[in-house]
C-alpha cells in the first residue's frame, strides 16, 4: 500500500508520436476514491491549470493522493506531484515531488533539458543536486498522463497490442509497458460508462502480487480518463474509482 498513489498516476500511458489537442484544458479536475479492501483509504485528485515559463504559457498539472479516516491513522499518505508542460509539444519543463508515505519523504524538483537530452533534479531533503542524460521525448510522471491521453489512435489498438514509453523517475528512466485488454461497459455512479481496459505491466515482489497485477478502466470517449483502477498487491487489494469531475474538454459519454 506504500506507494499506491504513484500507480494511481503513473497508469494511463499510450502511446507518443502524435499529439490531439482536445483530450483536456485548464480547469479540468478529477477526483478518485480510494478503497483498500472494504475500507475506504483514501482520495487522489488531479488538475490542469495554466502557468508562465520563460514568458510562454504552460499547462501546471498537479496530482495530490490523501488517506482519510482510521487508514490515515494507521497509514498516513500525503502526496504532491506537479508538471509544467509545454502546450504545443507535451514536453515537461519541469516536474515537483513532495510526498509523505508512512513516514518515507521525498522532496525534489527536477528541471528538463530537452534539447540536451538532460535533466537535473535538485534533492531539497537531502541537499543534493544531480544531473542524468536521458531519451528523447522522456516524460515525467504527470506529463506522461496528460501527453498520452492526447494520442489520437489508442481506440484502434488491437487486443494484446502493448506499448511503451521512456517515463524518469527516482533518478533513473524506466521503460513502462502497457497491453490493451479490451473494451467493457462498466457501472459507476455517473452511470454505466463504455471503457477501454490496459493493463500496465509493473513490477512484481514488493507492491504487487505479479508483472500484471493492475488492470485500468479509462472512458472511451475523447476525455480519455481514468473511470476504475483495480490492484492485487502483496498483502491485499486496492480499487479506486472515479468519484467527481469537472471542466472536461468533451462530452463524458454515459448509456443510459
């Protein structure tokens, strides 16, 4: 359960060679309720808002995850990630990390070089300051949830069809993997959604009872979001389900 809220973000990736314009804006919010087992453990909400980065507008994304209630008492999470984001080409300029997992901290900044293939993470807990080459078109946590919903052809991805993307995080670029399952329509309490289901393929021992223990509902319109999460961890389970939204770019498509 340590980490739960990372996955919740890091999940919806797609694919990266051409963007759409029109899957999100500024003012969209979601937010997720969180339920380990039968108790619910907490929410985890994210926001698009504009900001200003060497005088050009930027998207300023921002991902919190919370405990509430007696989880909280046993397990206290309190998570911050952000990301600027260029608005033509989906790059981040930078990425904020500040989390407090059951007493595990982080709080880092990191600033991106596209151009150099180069980003430099400045490490405030522990007053230090590194510099990693990385791919081209590498992505952070956030980015790579906002760039990838973007792409226009993720509803024509065959059944077993998996994907990749070159994604930094904790000093190190890692190739994320995702397979498409397939299409359902699932009951929420908007309504019975249509969605498409990918499995992301992460790692087994720690969090996770195996390589493929997480299974994602995103809406299968053209807000492509996230509707259900559902994991088999170690010791457990967690689902997390969409709970409110608003400021979609598009229609949320619900049968009636």
């Amino acid at each position: 359960m340590k980490k739960f809220v990372l996955f919740l973000i890091l999940i919806p990736l797609f694919s990266f060679d051409k963007r759409n314009d029109d899957a999100f804006g500024p003012g969209e919010w979601f937010k997720f309720r969180i339920h380990y087992g039968f108790v619910n453990a907490g929410y985890a909400t994210l926001e698009v808002k504009e900001a200003v980065i060497d005088s050009k507008k930027v998207f300023h994304v921002i991902g919190k995850g919370y405990t509430t209630g007696m989880s909280r008492f046993f397990f206290k999470v309190d998570d911050l990630y952000e990301s600027y984001i260029d608005k033509e080409t989906g790059s981040p300029y930078q990425f904020v990390r500040k989390i407090d997992e059951g007493g595990y901290t982080k709080n880092q900044e990191g600033f991106f070089n596209q151009s150099a293939n180069k980003i430099t993470v400045k490490d405030y807990k522990n007053r230090s300051e590194k510099t990693f080459v990385i791919p081209d078109k590498t992505q952070d946590i956030l980015s790579s949830f906002y760039y990838l919903r973007n792409h226009p052809s993720i509803d024509k991805m065959k059944i077993g069809e998996s994907i990749s993307i070159d994604m930094f995080f904790d000093d190190e670029t890692t190739k994320f993997k995702l397979k498409y399952i397939g299409r359902e329509d699932i009951t929420t309490k908007f309504g019975v959604v249509p969605s498409m289901i990918f499995r992301p393929l992460v790692q087994s021992g720690r969090v996770f009872k195996e390589q493929e223990s997480l299974t994602v509902w995103i809406s299968d319109d053209d807000n492509r979001l996230p509707v259900r999460i559902k994991a088999s961890l170690a010791v457990g389970s967690i689902k997390a389900d969409l709970d409110a939204f608003k400021g979609l770019s598009n229609p949320f498509k619900i049968k009636m």
